[in-house]
C-alpha cells in the first residue's frame, strides 16, 4: 500500500527438505510476484550449524549430524533426502553465474526455476505472470544474512 517491496530471504536447504519443498518456495515467489524482489542466492542457502546453535540439542537432527568443520566454522550435515544436495550446488552455481555477469535477478530465476522443475521431473511448464521479472528497487549486493 505504501509502495515498499519487500525483499524476502529463504533458507531453503535443511536436513528435512525435500524437493517438493523447493517446488513450494519458488511457487510462493511466482504466486506472491516476488520474481523480482528475491535475490537468487536465496534459493540455494544451505542451513549453517555454528559451534552452539540451539538446533544442535534437538534430537531429530541428531541421525543427520555430522563432525564440526573449523574451515567453514559450521557442524557438517547430511540431507535426509540426498537429491537435494546435488539441486543445491546447482542452484548456487546458477546464482553464483548470475551475479558474477550482473543478470538480472528474474532472469537467473527462470534458470533456478528451470532446474527445480527438471530436478522434480516436472514437465509441464510454470505460468510466470508477465512483468513478474522486470527489475524492482534493490540493494547493490545482493543480501542473505
């Protein structure tokens, strides 16, 4: 109402994701007309556990757990759903390729789009409302603390 976009993050891989979960993520930014506002490093964030996260104490973590890494200060972790792994480092490739040559963020989510859909063996492809990815006011870099 007031003109303000918004600029979500997303954490989308965790222990528990599933590729459907992914789906879910992109289909809200497309039902939303975030396309846009989403900086595509958002969708390919992979869970960090520091030394003294509380998600370290809950129990259902615990089968997915693995040693501490002090190169990248964070405990390791395996996805219960092991596709997920390979659809991660391809999306941060994807997001890593598009800011590298200044894409715009709608453009690179056509691409992050495209290989959520083919990772799921979706073939139909997805309706993006027209506009949806024409550039919106956004930060110089991209943010996802």
């Amino acid at each position: 109402a007031h003109g303000i976009e918004l600029r979500p993050s997303f954490l989308p891989f965790t222990p528990w994701t599933s590729l459907d979960d992914v789906v879910d993520i992109l289909d809200f930014v497309i039902d939303h007309d975030l396309i846009g506002n989403v900086d595509p490093v958002q969708y390919s964030i992979r869970l960090l556990l520091p030394e003294g996260s509380l998600l370290l104490d809950r129990p259902e973590l615990a089968p997915y757990l693995g040693p501490y890494d002090r190169e990248r200060l964070t405990y390791a972790w395996t996805p219960a759903h092991p596709e997920t792994d390979a659809l991660q480092a391809d999306l941060a490739a994807l997001a890593e390729a598009g800011a590298a040559v200044g894409a715009p963020a709608g453009a690179t989510f056509l691409e992050v789009n495209a290989a959520v859909r083919q990772a799921t063996g979706q073939v139909r492809p997805t309706q993006i409302p027209v506009g949806s990815t024409e550039g919106r006011p956004r930060l110089t870099e991209p943010w996802f603390c």
